[in-house]
C-alpha cells in the first residue's frame, strides 16, 4: 500500500514536471511571437532635396612669409619684420587684429650634400654640410568687408611675402542656412512619404532610418588674379577685381519609414 502511494507520488511528480516545462515552452514561444509580431513592418524610403543661394559675406586669404640665413635667429627676425610690416599694412586698410592669424610656424636647418662619389657599382652620398637655416610663417586673414579684398591682396603684393592663397569667398553662418535648407527637405520628403504610403495603402507607424547629405558651391567668375608664386613681382599693382557671385546651400534627405 505505501509502496502504490510512493509510485502514486512519483507520477504525479513527474507528470507536474512535464506540464510545468511545456508550459514554459509555451509562454517562452508566445513572447518570442510577440516580440517578432511588434517588429513585423514593410518600410518604405523617399528622398528629397532643397537648396538655396547667398551671397558670401566674408573672404579668407593666406600668405606665407620664408626666409633663409646663416643663423636661425636672423632668419626669425627677418620673417618677424615682414610679418609685423604686413599686420600694419593690413590693420590701415580696416583689418581687425582678431582676424589675422598665424597658421602655421616652423623653423629648420638647411644642408647641401657635396659630390657624388660612385665606384662601380655603388655610389655614395657627399658629405652632407650644414648651409643655413629656414625659417617659414603662414597667416590666414578674414575680410569682413568685400570691398577690401583687393585692397588687401594688392597690399600683400607689395611687402615680402612668398605666397598667396585665395581668397575664398563664403558665408559666415553657414550652418543657419543648413539648418534652414534641412528643414525644407525634411518637409518635402513627409509629403512625399504621405502619398507614397496612400497609393500602396499603408499606414506610416514611425522611422527607421535618416540620411542626409551635403552638396554646393561657389558661383562666381575667375578672379584677375591668381596664387601667385612670388606675389612681390607678379601680384597686381593695383586692386584686383574679385567677383564674388553667389554660394549654393544644397542638402537631400533620405528617410525609411516603417509602415503597416
């Protein structure tokens, strides 16, 4: 008799055992069911692109100042010289100080190697000999008012710069424009979304994915002036003329969308 019961006990046990873990199969599957059911979505993508113009209203121009000699101290202060005569000139036409600012700075020795010696084979190098040292300053100017650009390049080609890069003309707040141009091709593509999700007959439910970018340019004729070698002989005596024209903002959007 205690024996029937301990069997009777052990089945039950057993057949608990097996209801317990199918129903642990059973709720696992319904969640995994759910899980897959709330992310069961068709998407659809549009795209779409906006633009606009302005005018730039600042100029960036860079120059470089190098000088060589014996001794590297006198080939610092030489470039110092020039780079203070030029913030001068530069100040006189209108410059603010906050606009002119060194790029770049660097000073090193300069070597020569004498003759070549080679015996048959194989040629070796001459004796590499210390000649003097360079030293190099570049400066980057921002002109607030475009009536100064060819002030300032004319003004650049009559001091002892070497080179002179620019300008380059563009829009100071640029990024308000972005965000502007943005805005209206993110408009352009919901509607488009809209019709597009009408005529399949779905419903849009959210966002699955965003892109965006960035085109444009610079609009504007050939300057009578370009990047000049050694600008003290060949830059322009007198102002140079600089269309400035029209820079173009342009920006397209890619939006997927889920729809059900």
């Amino acid at each position: 008799m205690e024996k029937t019961l301990q069997e009777s006990i052990k089945n039950a046990l057993g057949v608990l055992t097996i209801v317990l873990l199918l129903l642990s199969v059973f709720i696992i599957v319904q969640i995994v069911s759910g899980f897959k059911k709330e992310g069961d979505f068709d998407t659809i993508t549009v795209d779409a692109s906006a633009e606009t113009f302005m005018a730039p209203d600042i100029a960036e121009i860079s120059f470089s100042v190098v000088k060589e000699d014996k001794e590297l101290a006198v080939a610092q202060e030489n470039v110092d010289s020039i780079v203070k005569n030029t913030i001068e000139s530069l100040k006189a036409i209108g410059i603010e100080e906050k606009d002119i600012k060194t790029t770049y700075y660097n000073a090193n020795p300069r070597y020569e190697y004498g003759r070549v010696i080679c015996l048959q084979y194989r040629c070796d190098d001459g004796e590499r000999a210390l000649v003097g040292y360079e030293a190099n300053q570049s400066i980057s100017v921002t002109i607030r008012d475009l009536d100064n650009t060819g002030k300032v390049i004319s003004a650049l080609g009559s001091v002892e710069v070497s080179n002179i890069y620019g300008p380059n003309f563009r829009v100071e707040n640029e990024d308000d424009l972005k965000a502007e141009v943005r805005e209206e091709a993110i408009a352009k593509a919901k509607e488009k979304a809209k019709v597009l999700a009408k005529n399949l007959g779905v419903r849009i439910v959210g966002i699955e994915n965003f892109s965006e970018g960035y085109g444009g340019g610079i609009y504007y004729a050939k300057a009578e002036m370009g990047m000049a070698e050694d600008s003290a002989m060949s830059a322009p005596a007198g102002n140079a003329t600089l269309p400035t024209g029209e820079n173009k903002i342009e920006t397209t959007v890619t939006i997927t969308y889920r729809v059900k």
